[in-house]
C-alpha cells in the first residue's frame, strides 16, 4: 500500500498536467505527435520516454518525471514504470488508466 500508484483518467491526467506544469509521458514507439492527437492534446504536452530509460538512469535524471502522467498502450507498462519510480527513485507519477486503448474505445 505505500507504493500505491495512482491511476487516472484522461479527462484526470490532463488537469493533474495543467495544474502541475508537467506532461503526458508516452512510453512507446510512436511519435508524440500522434499519441497527442489520439490524446486530443496539444503535442508540446506529451513527451517520449522508452520504459528502459528509468532502469538505466541515474536518480537525478528522473525527477524531471514527478508528477507526470505517463501513458502507454494497456495501462500495464505505465503502472509498472510508475511503480519503479515510487520504489527505487521516490518519484510519484501517474499512470493513464487503460492507456491510448482505452482512450480510443472510448470515442
């Protein structure tokens, strides 16, 4: 229970990035471009990060990631990253509930 992660909806994760200046952090191959219109936000609010990237970085690289909402395809590798984060870094995170499936299911 201490290392809960937060999960959230969209309409959620983009007030959570409005109200703390941060962004959406997509956790996959496509360009950021494409995931913000999936989204159906402005691209400069979404930022790429490969999953292994937090394994391989340093503490400090990451904080940049606190409070951010990071977004992946099922809402599985997001909830893991995020986890990783919380444990090992002390970085609290969000994760997209569903990720972008559940997001295009949804319209």
């Amino acid at each position: 229970m201490m290392n809960e992660i937060k999960e959230v909806d969209l309409s959620e994760a983009i007030e959570i990035t409005s109200k703390n200046k941060t962004k959406l952090v997509w956790l996959g191959n496509e360009d950021t471009e494409e995931i913000a219109a999936i989204l159906n936000v402005d691209s400069n609010n979404v930022i790429r990060l490969m999953p292994m990237e937090v394994m391989h970085n340093n503490p400090e690289s990451l904080k940049y990631l606190n409070k951010h909402v990071l977004v992946c395809y099922h809402g599985n590798t997001s909830r893991i990253v995020a986890q990783v984060l919380k444990s090992k870094f002390n970085i609290e995170t969000f994760s997209l509930r569903g990720g972008i499936t559940k997001v295009l299911g949804e319209n």
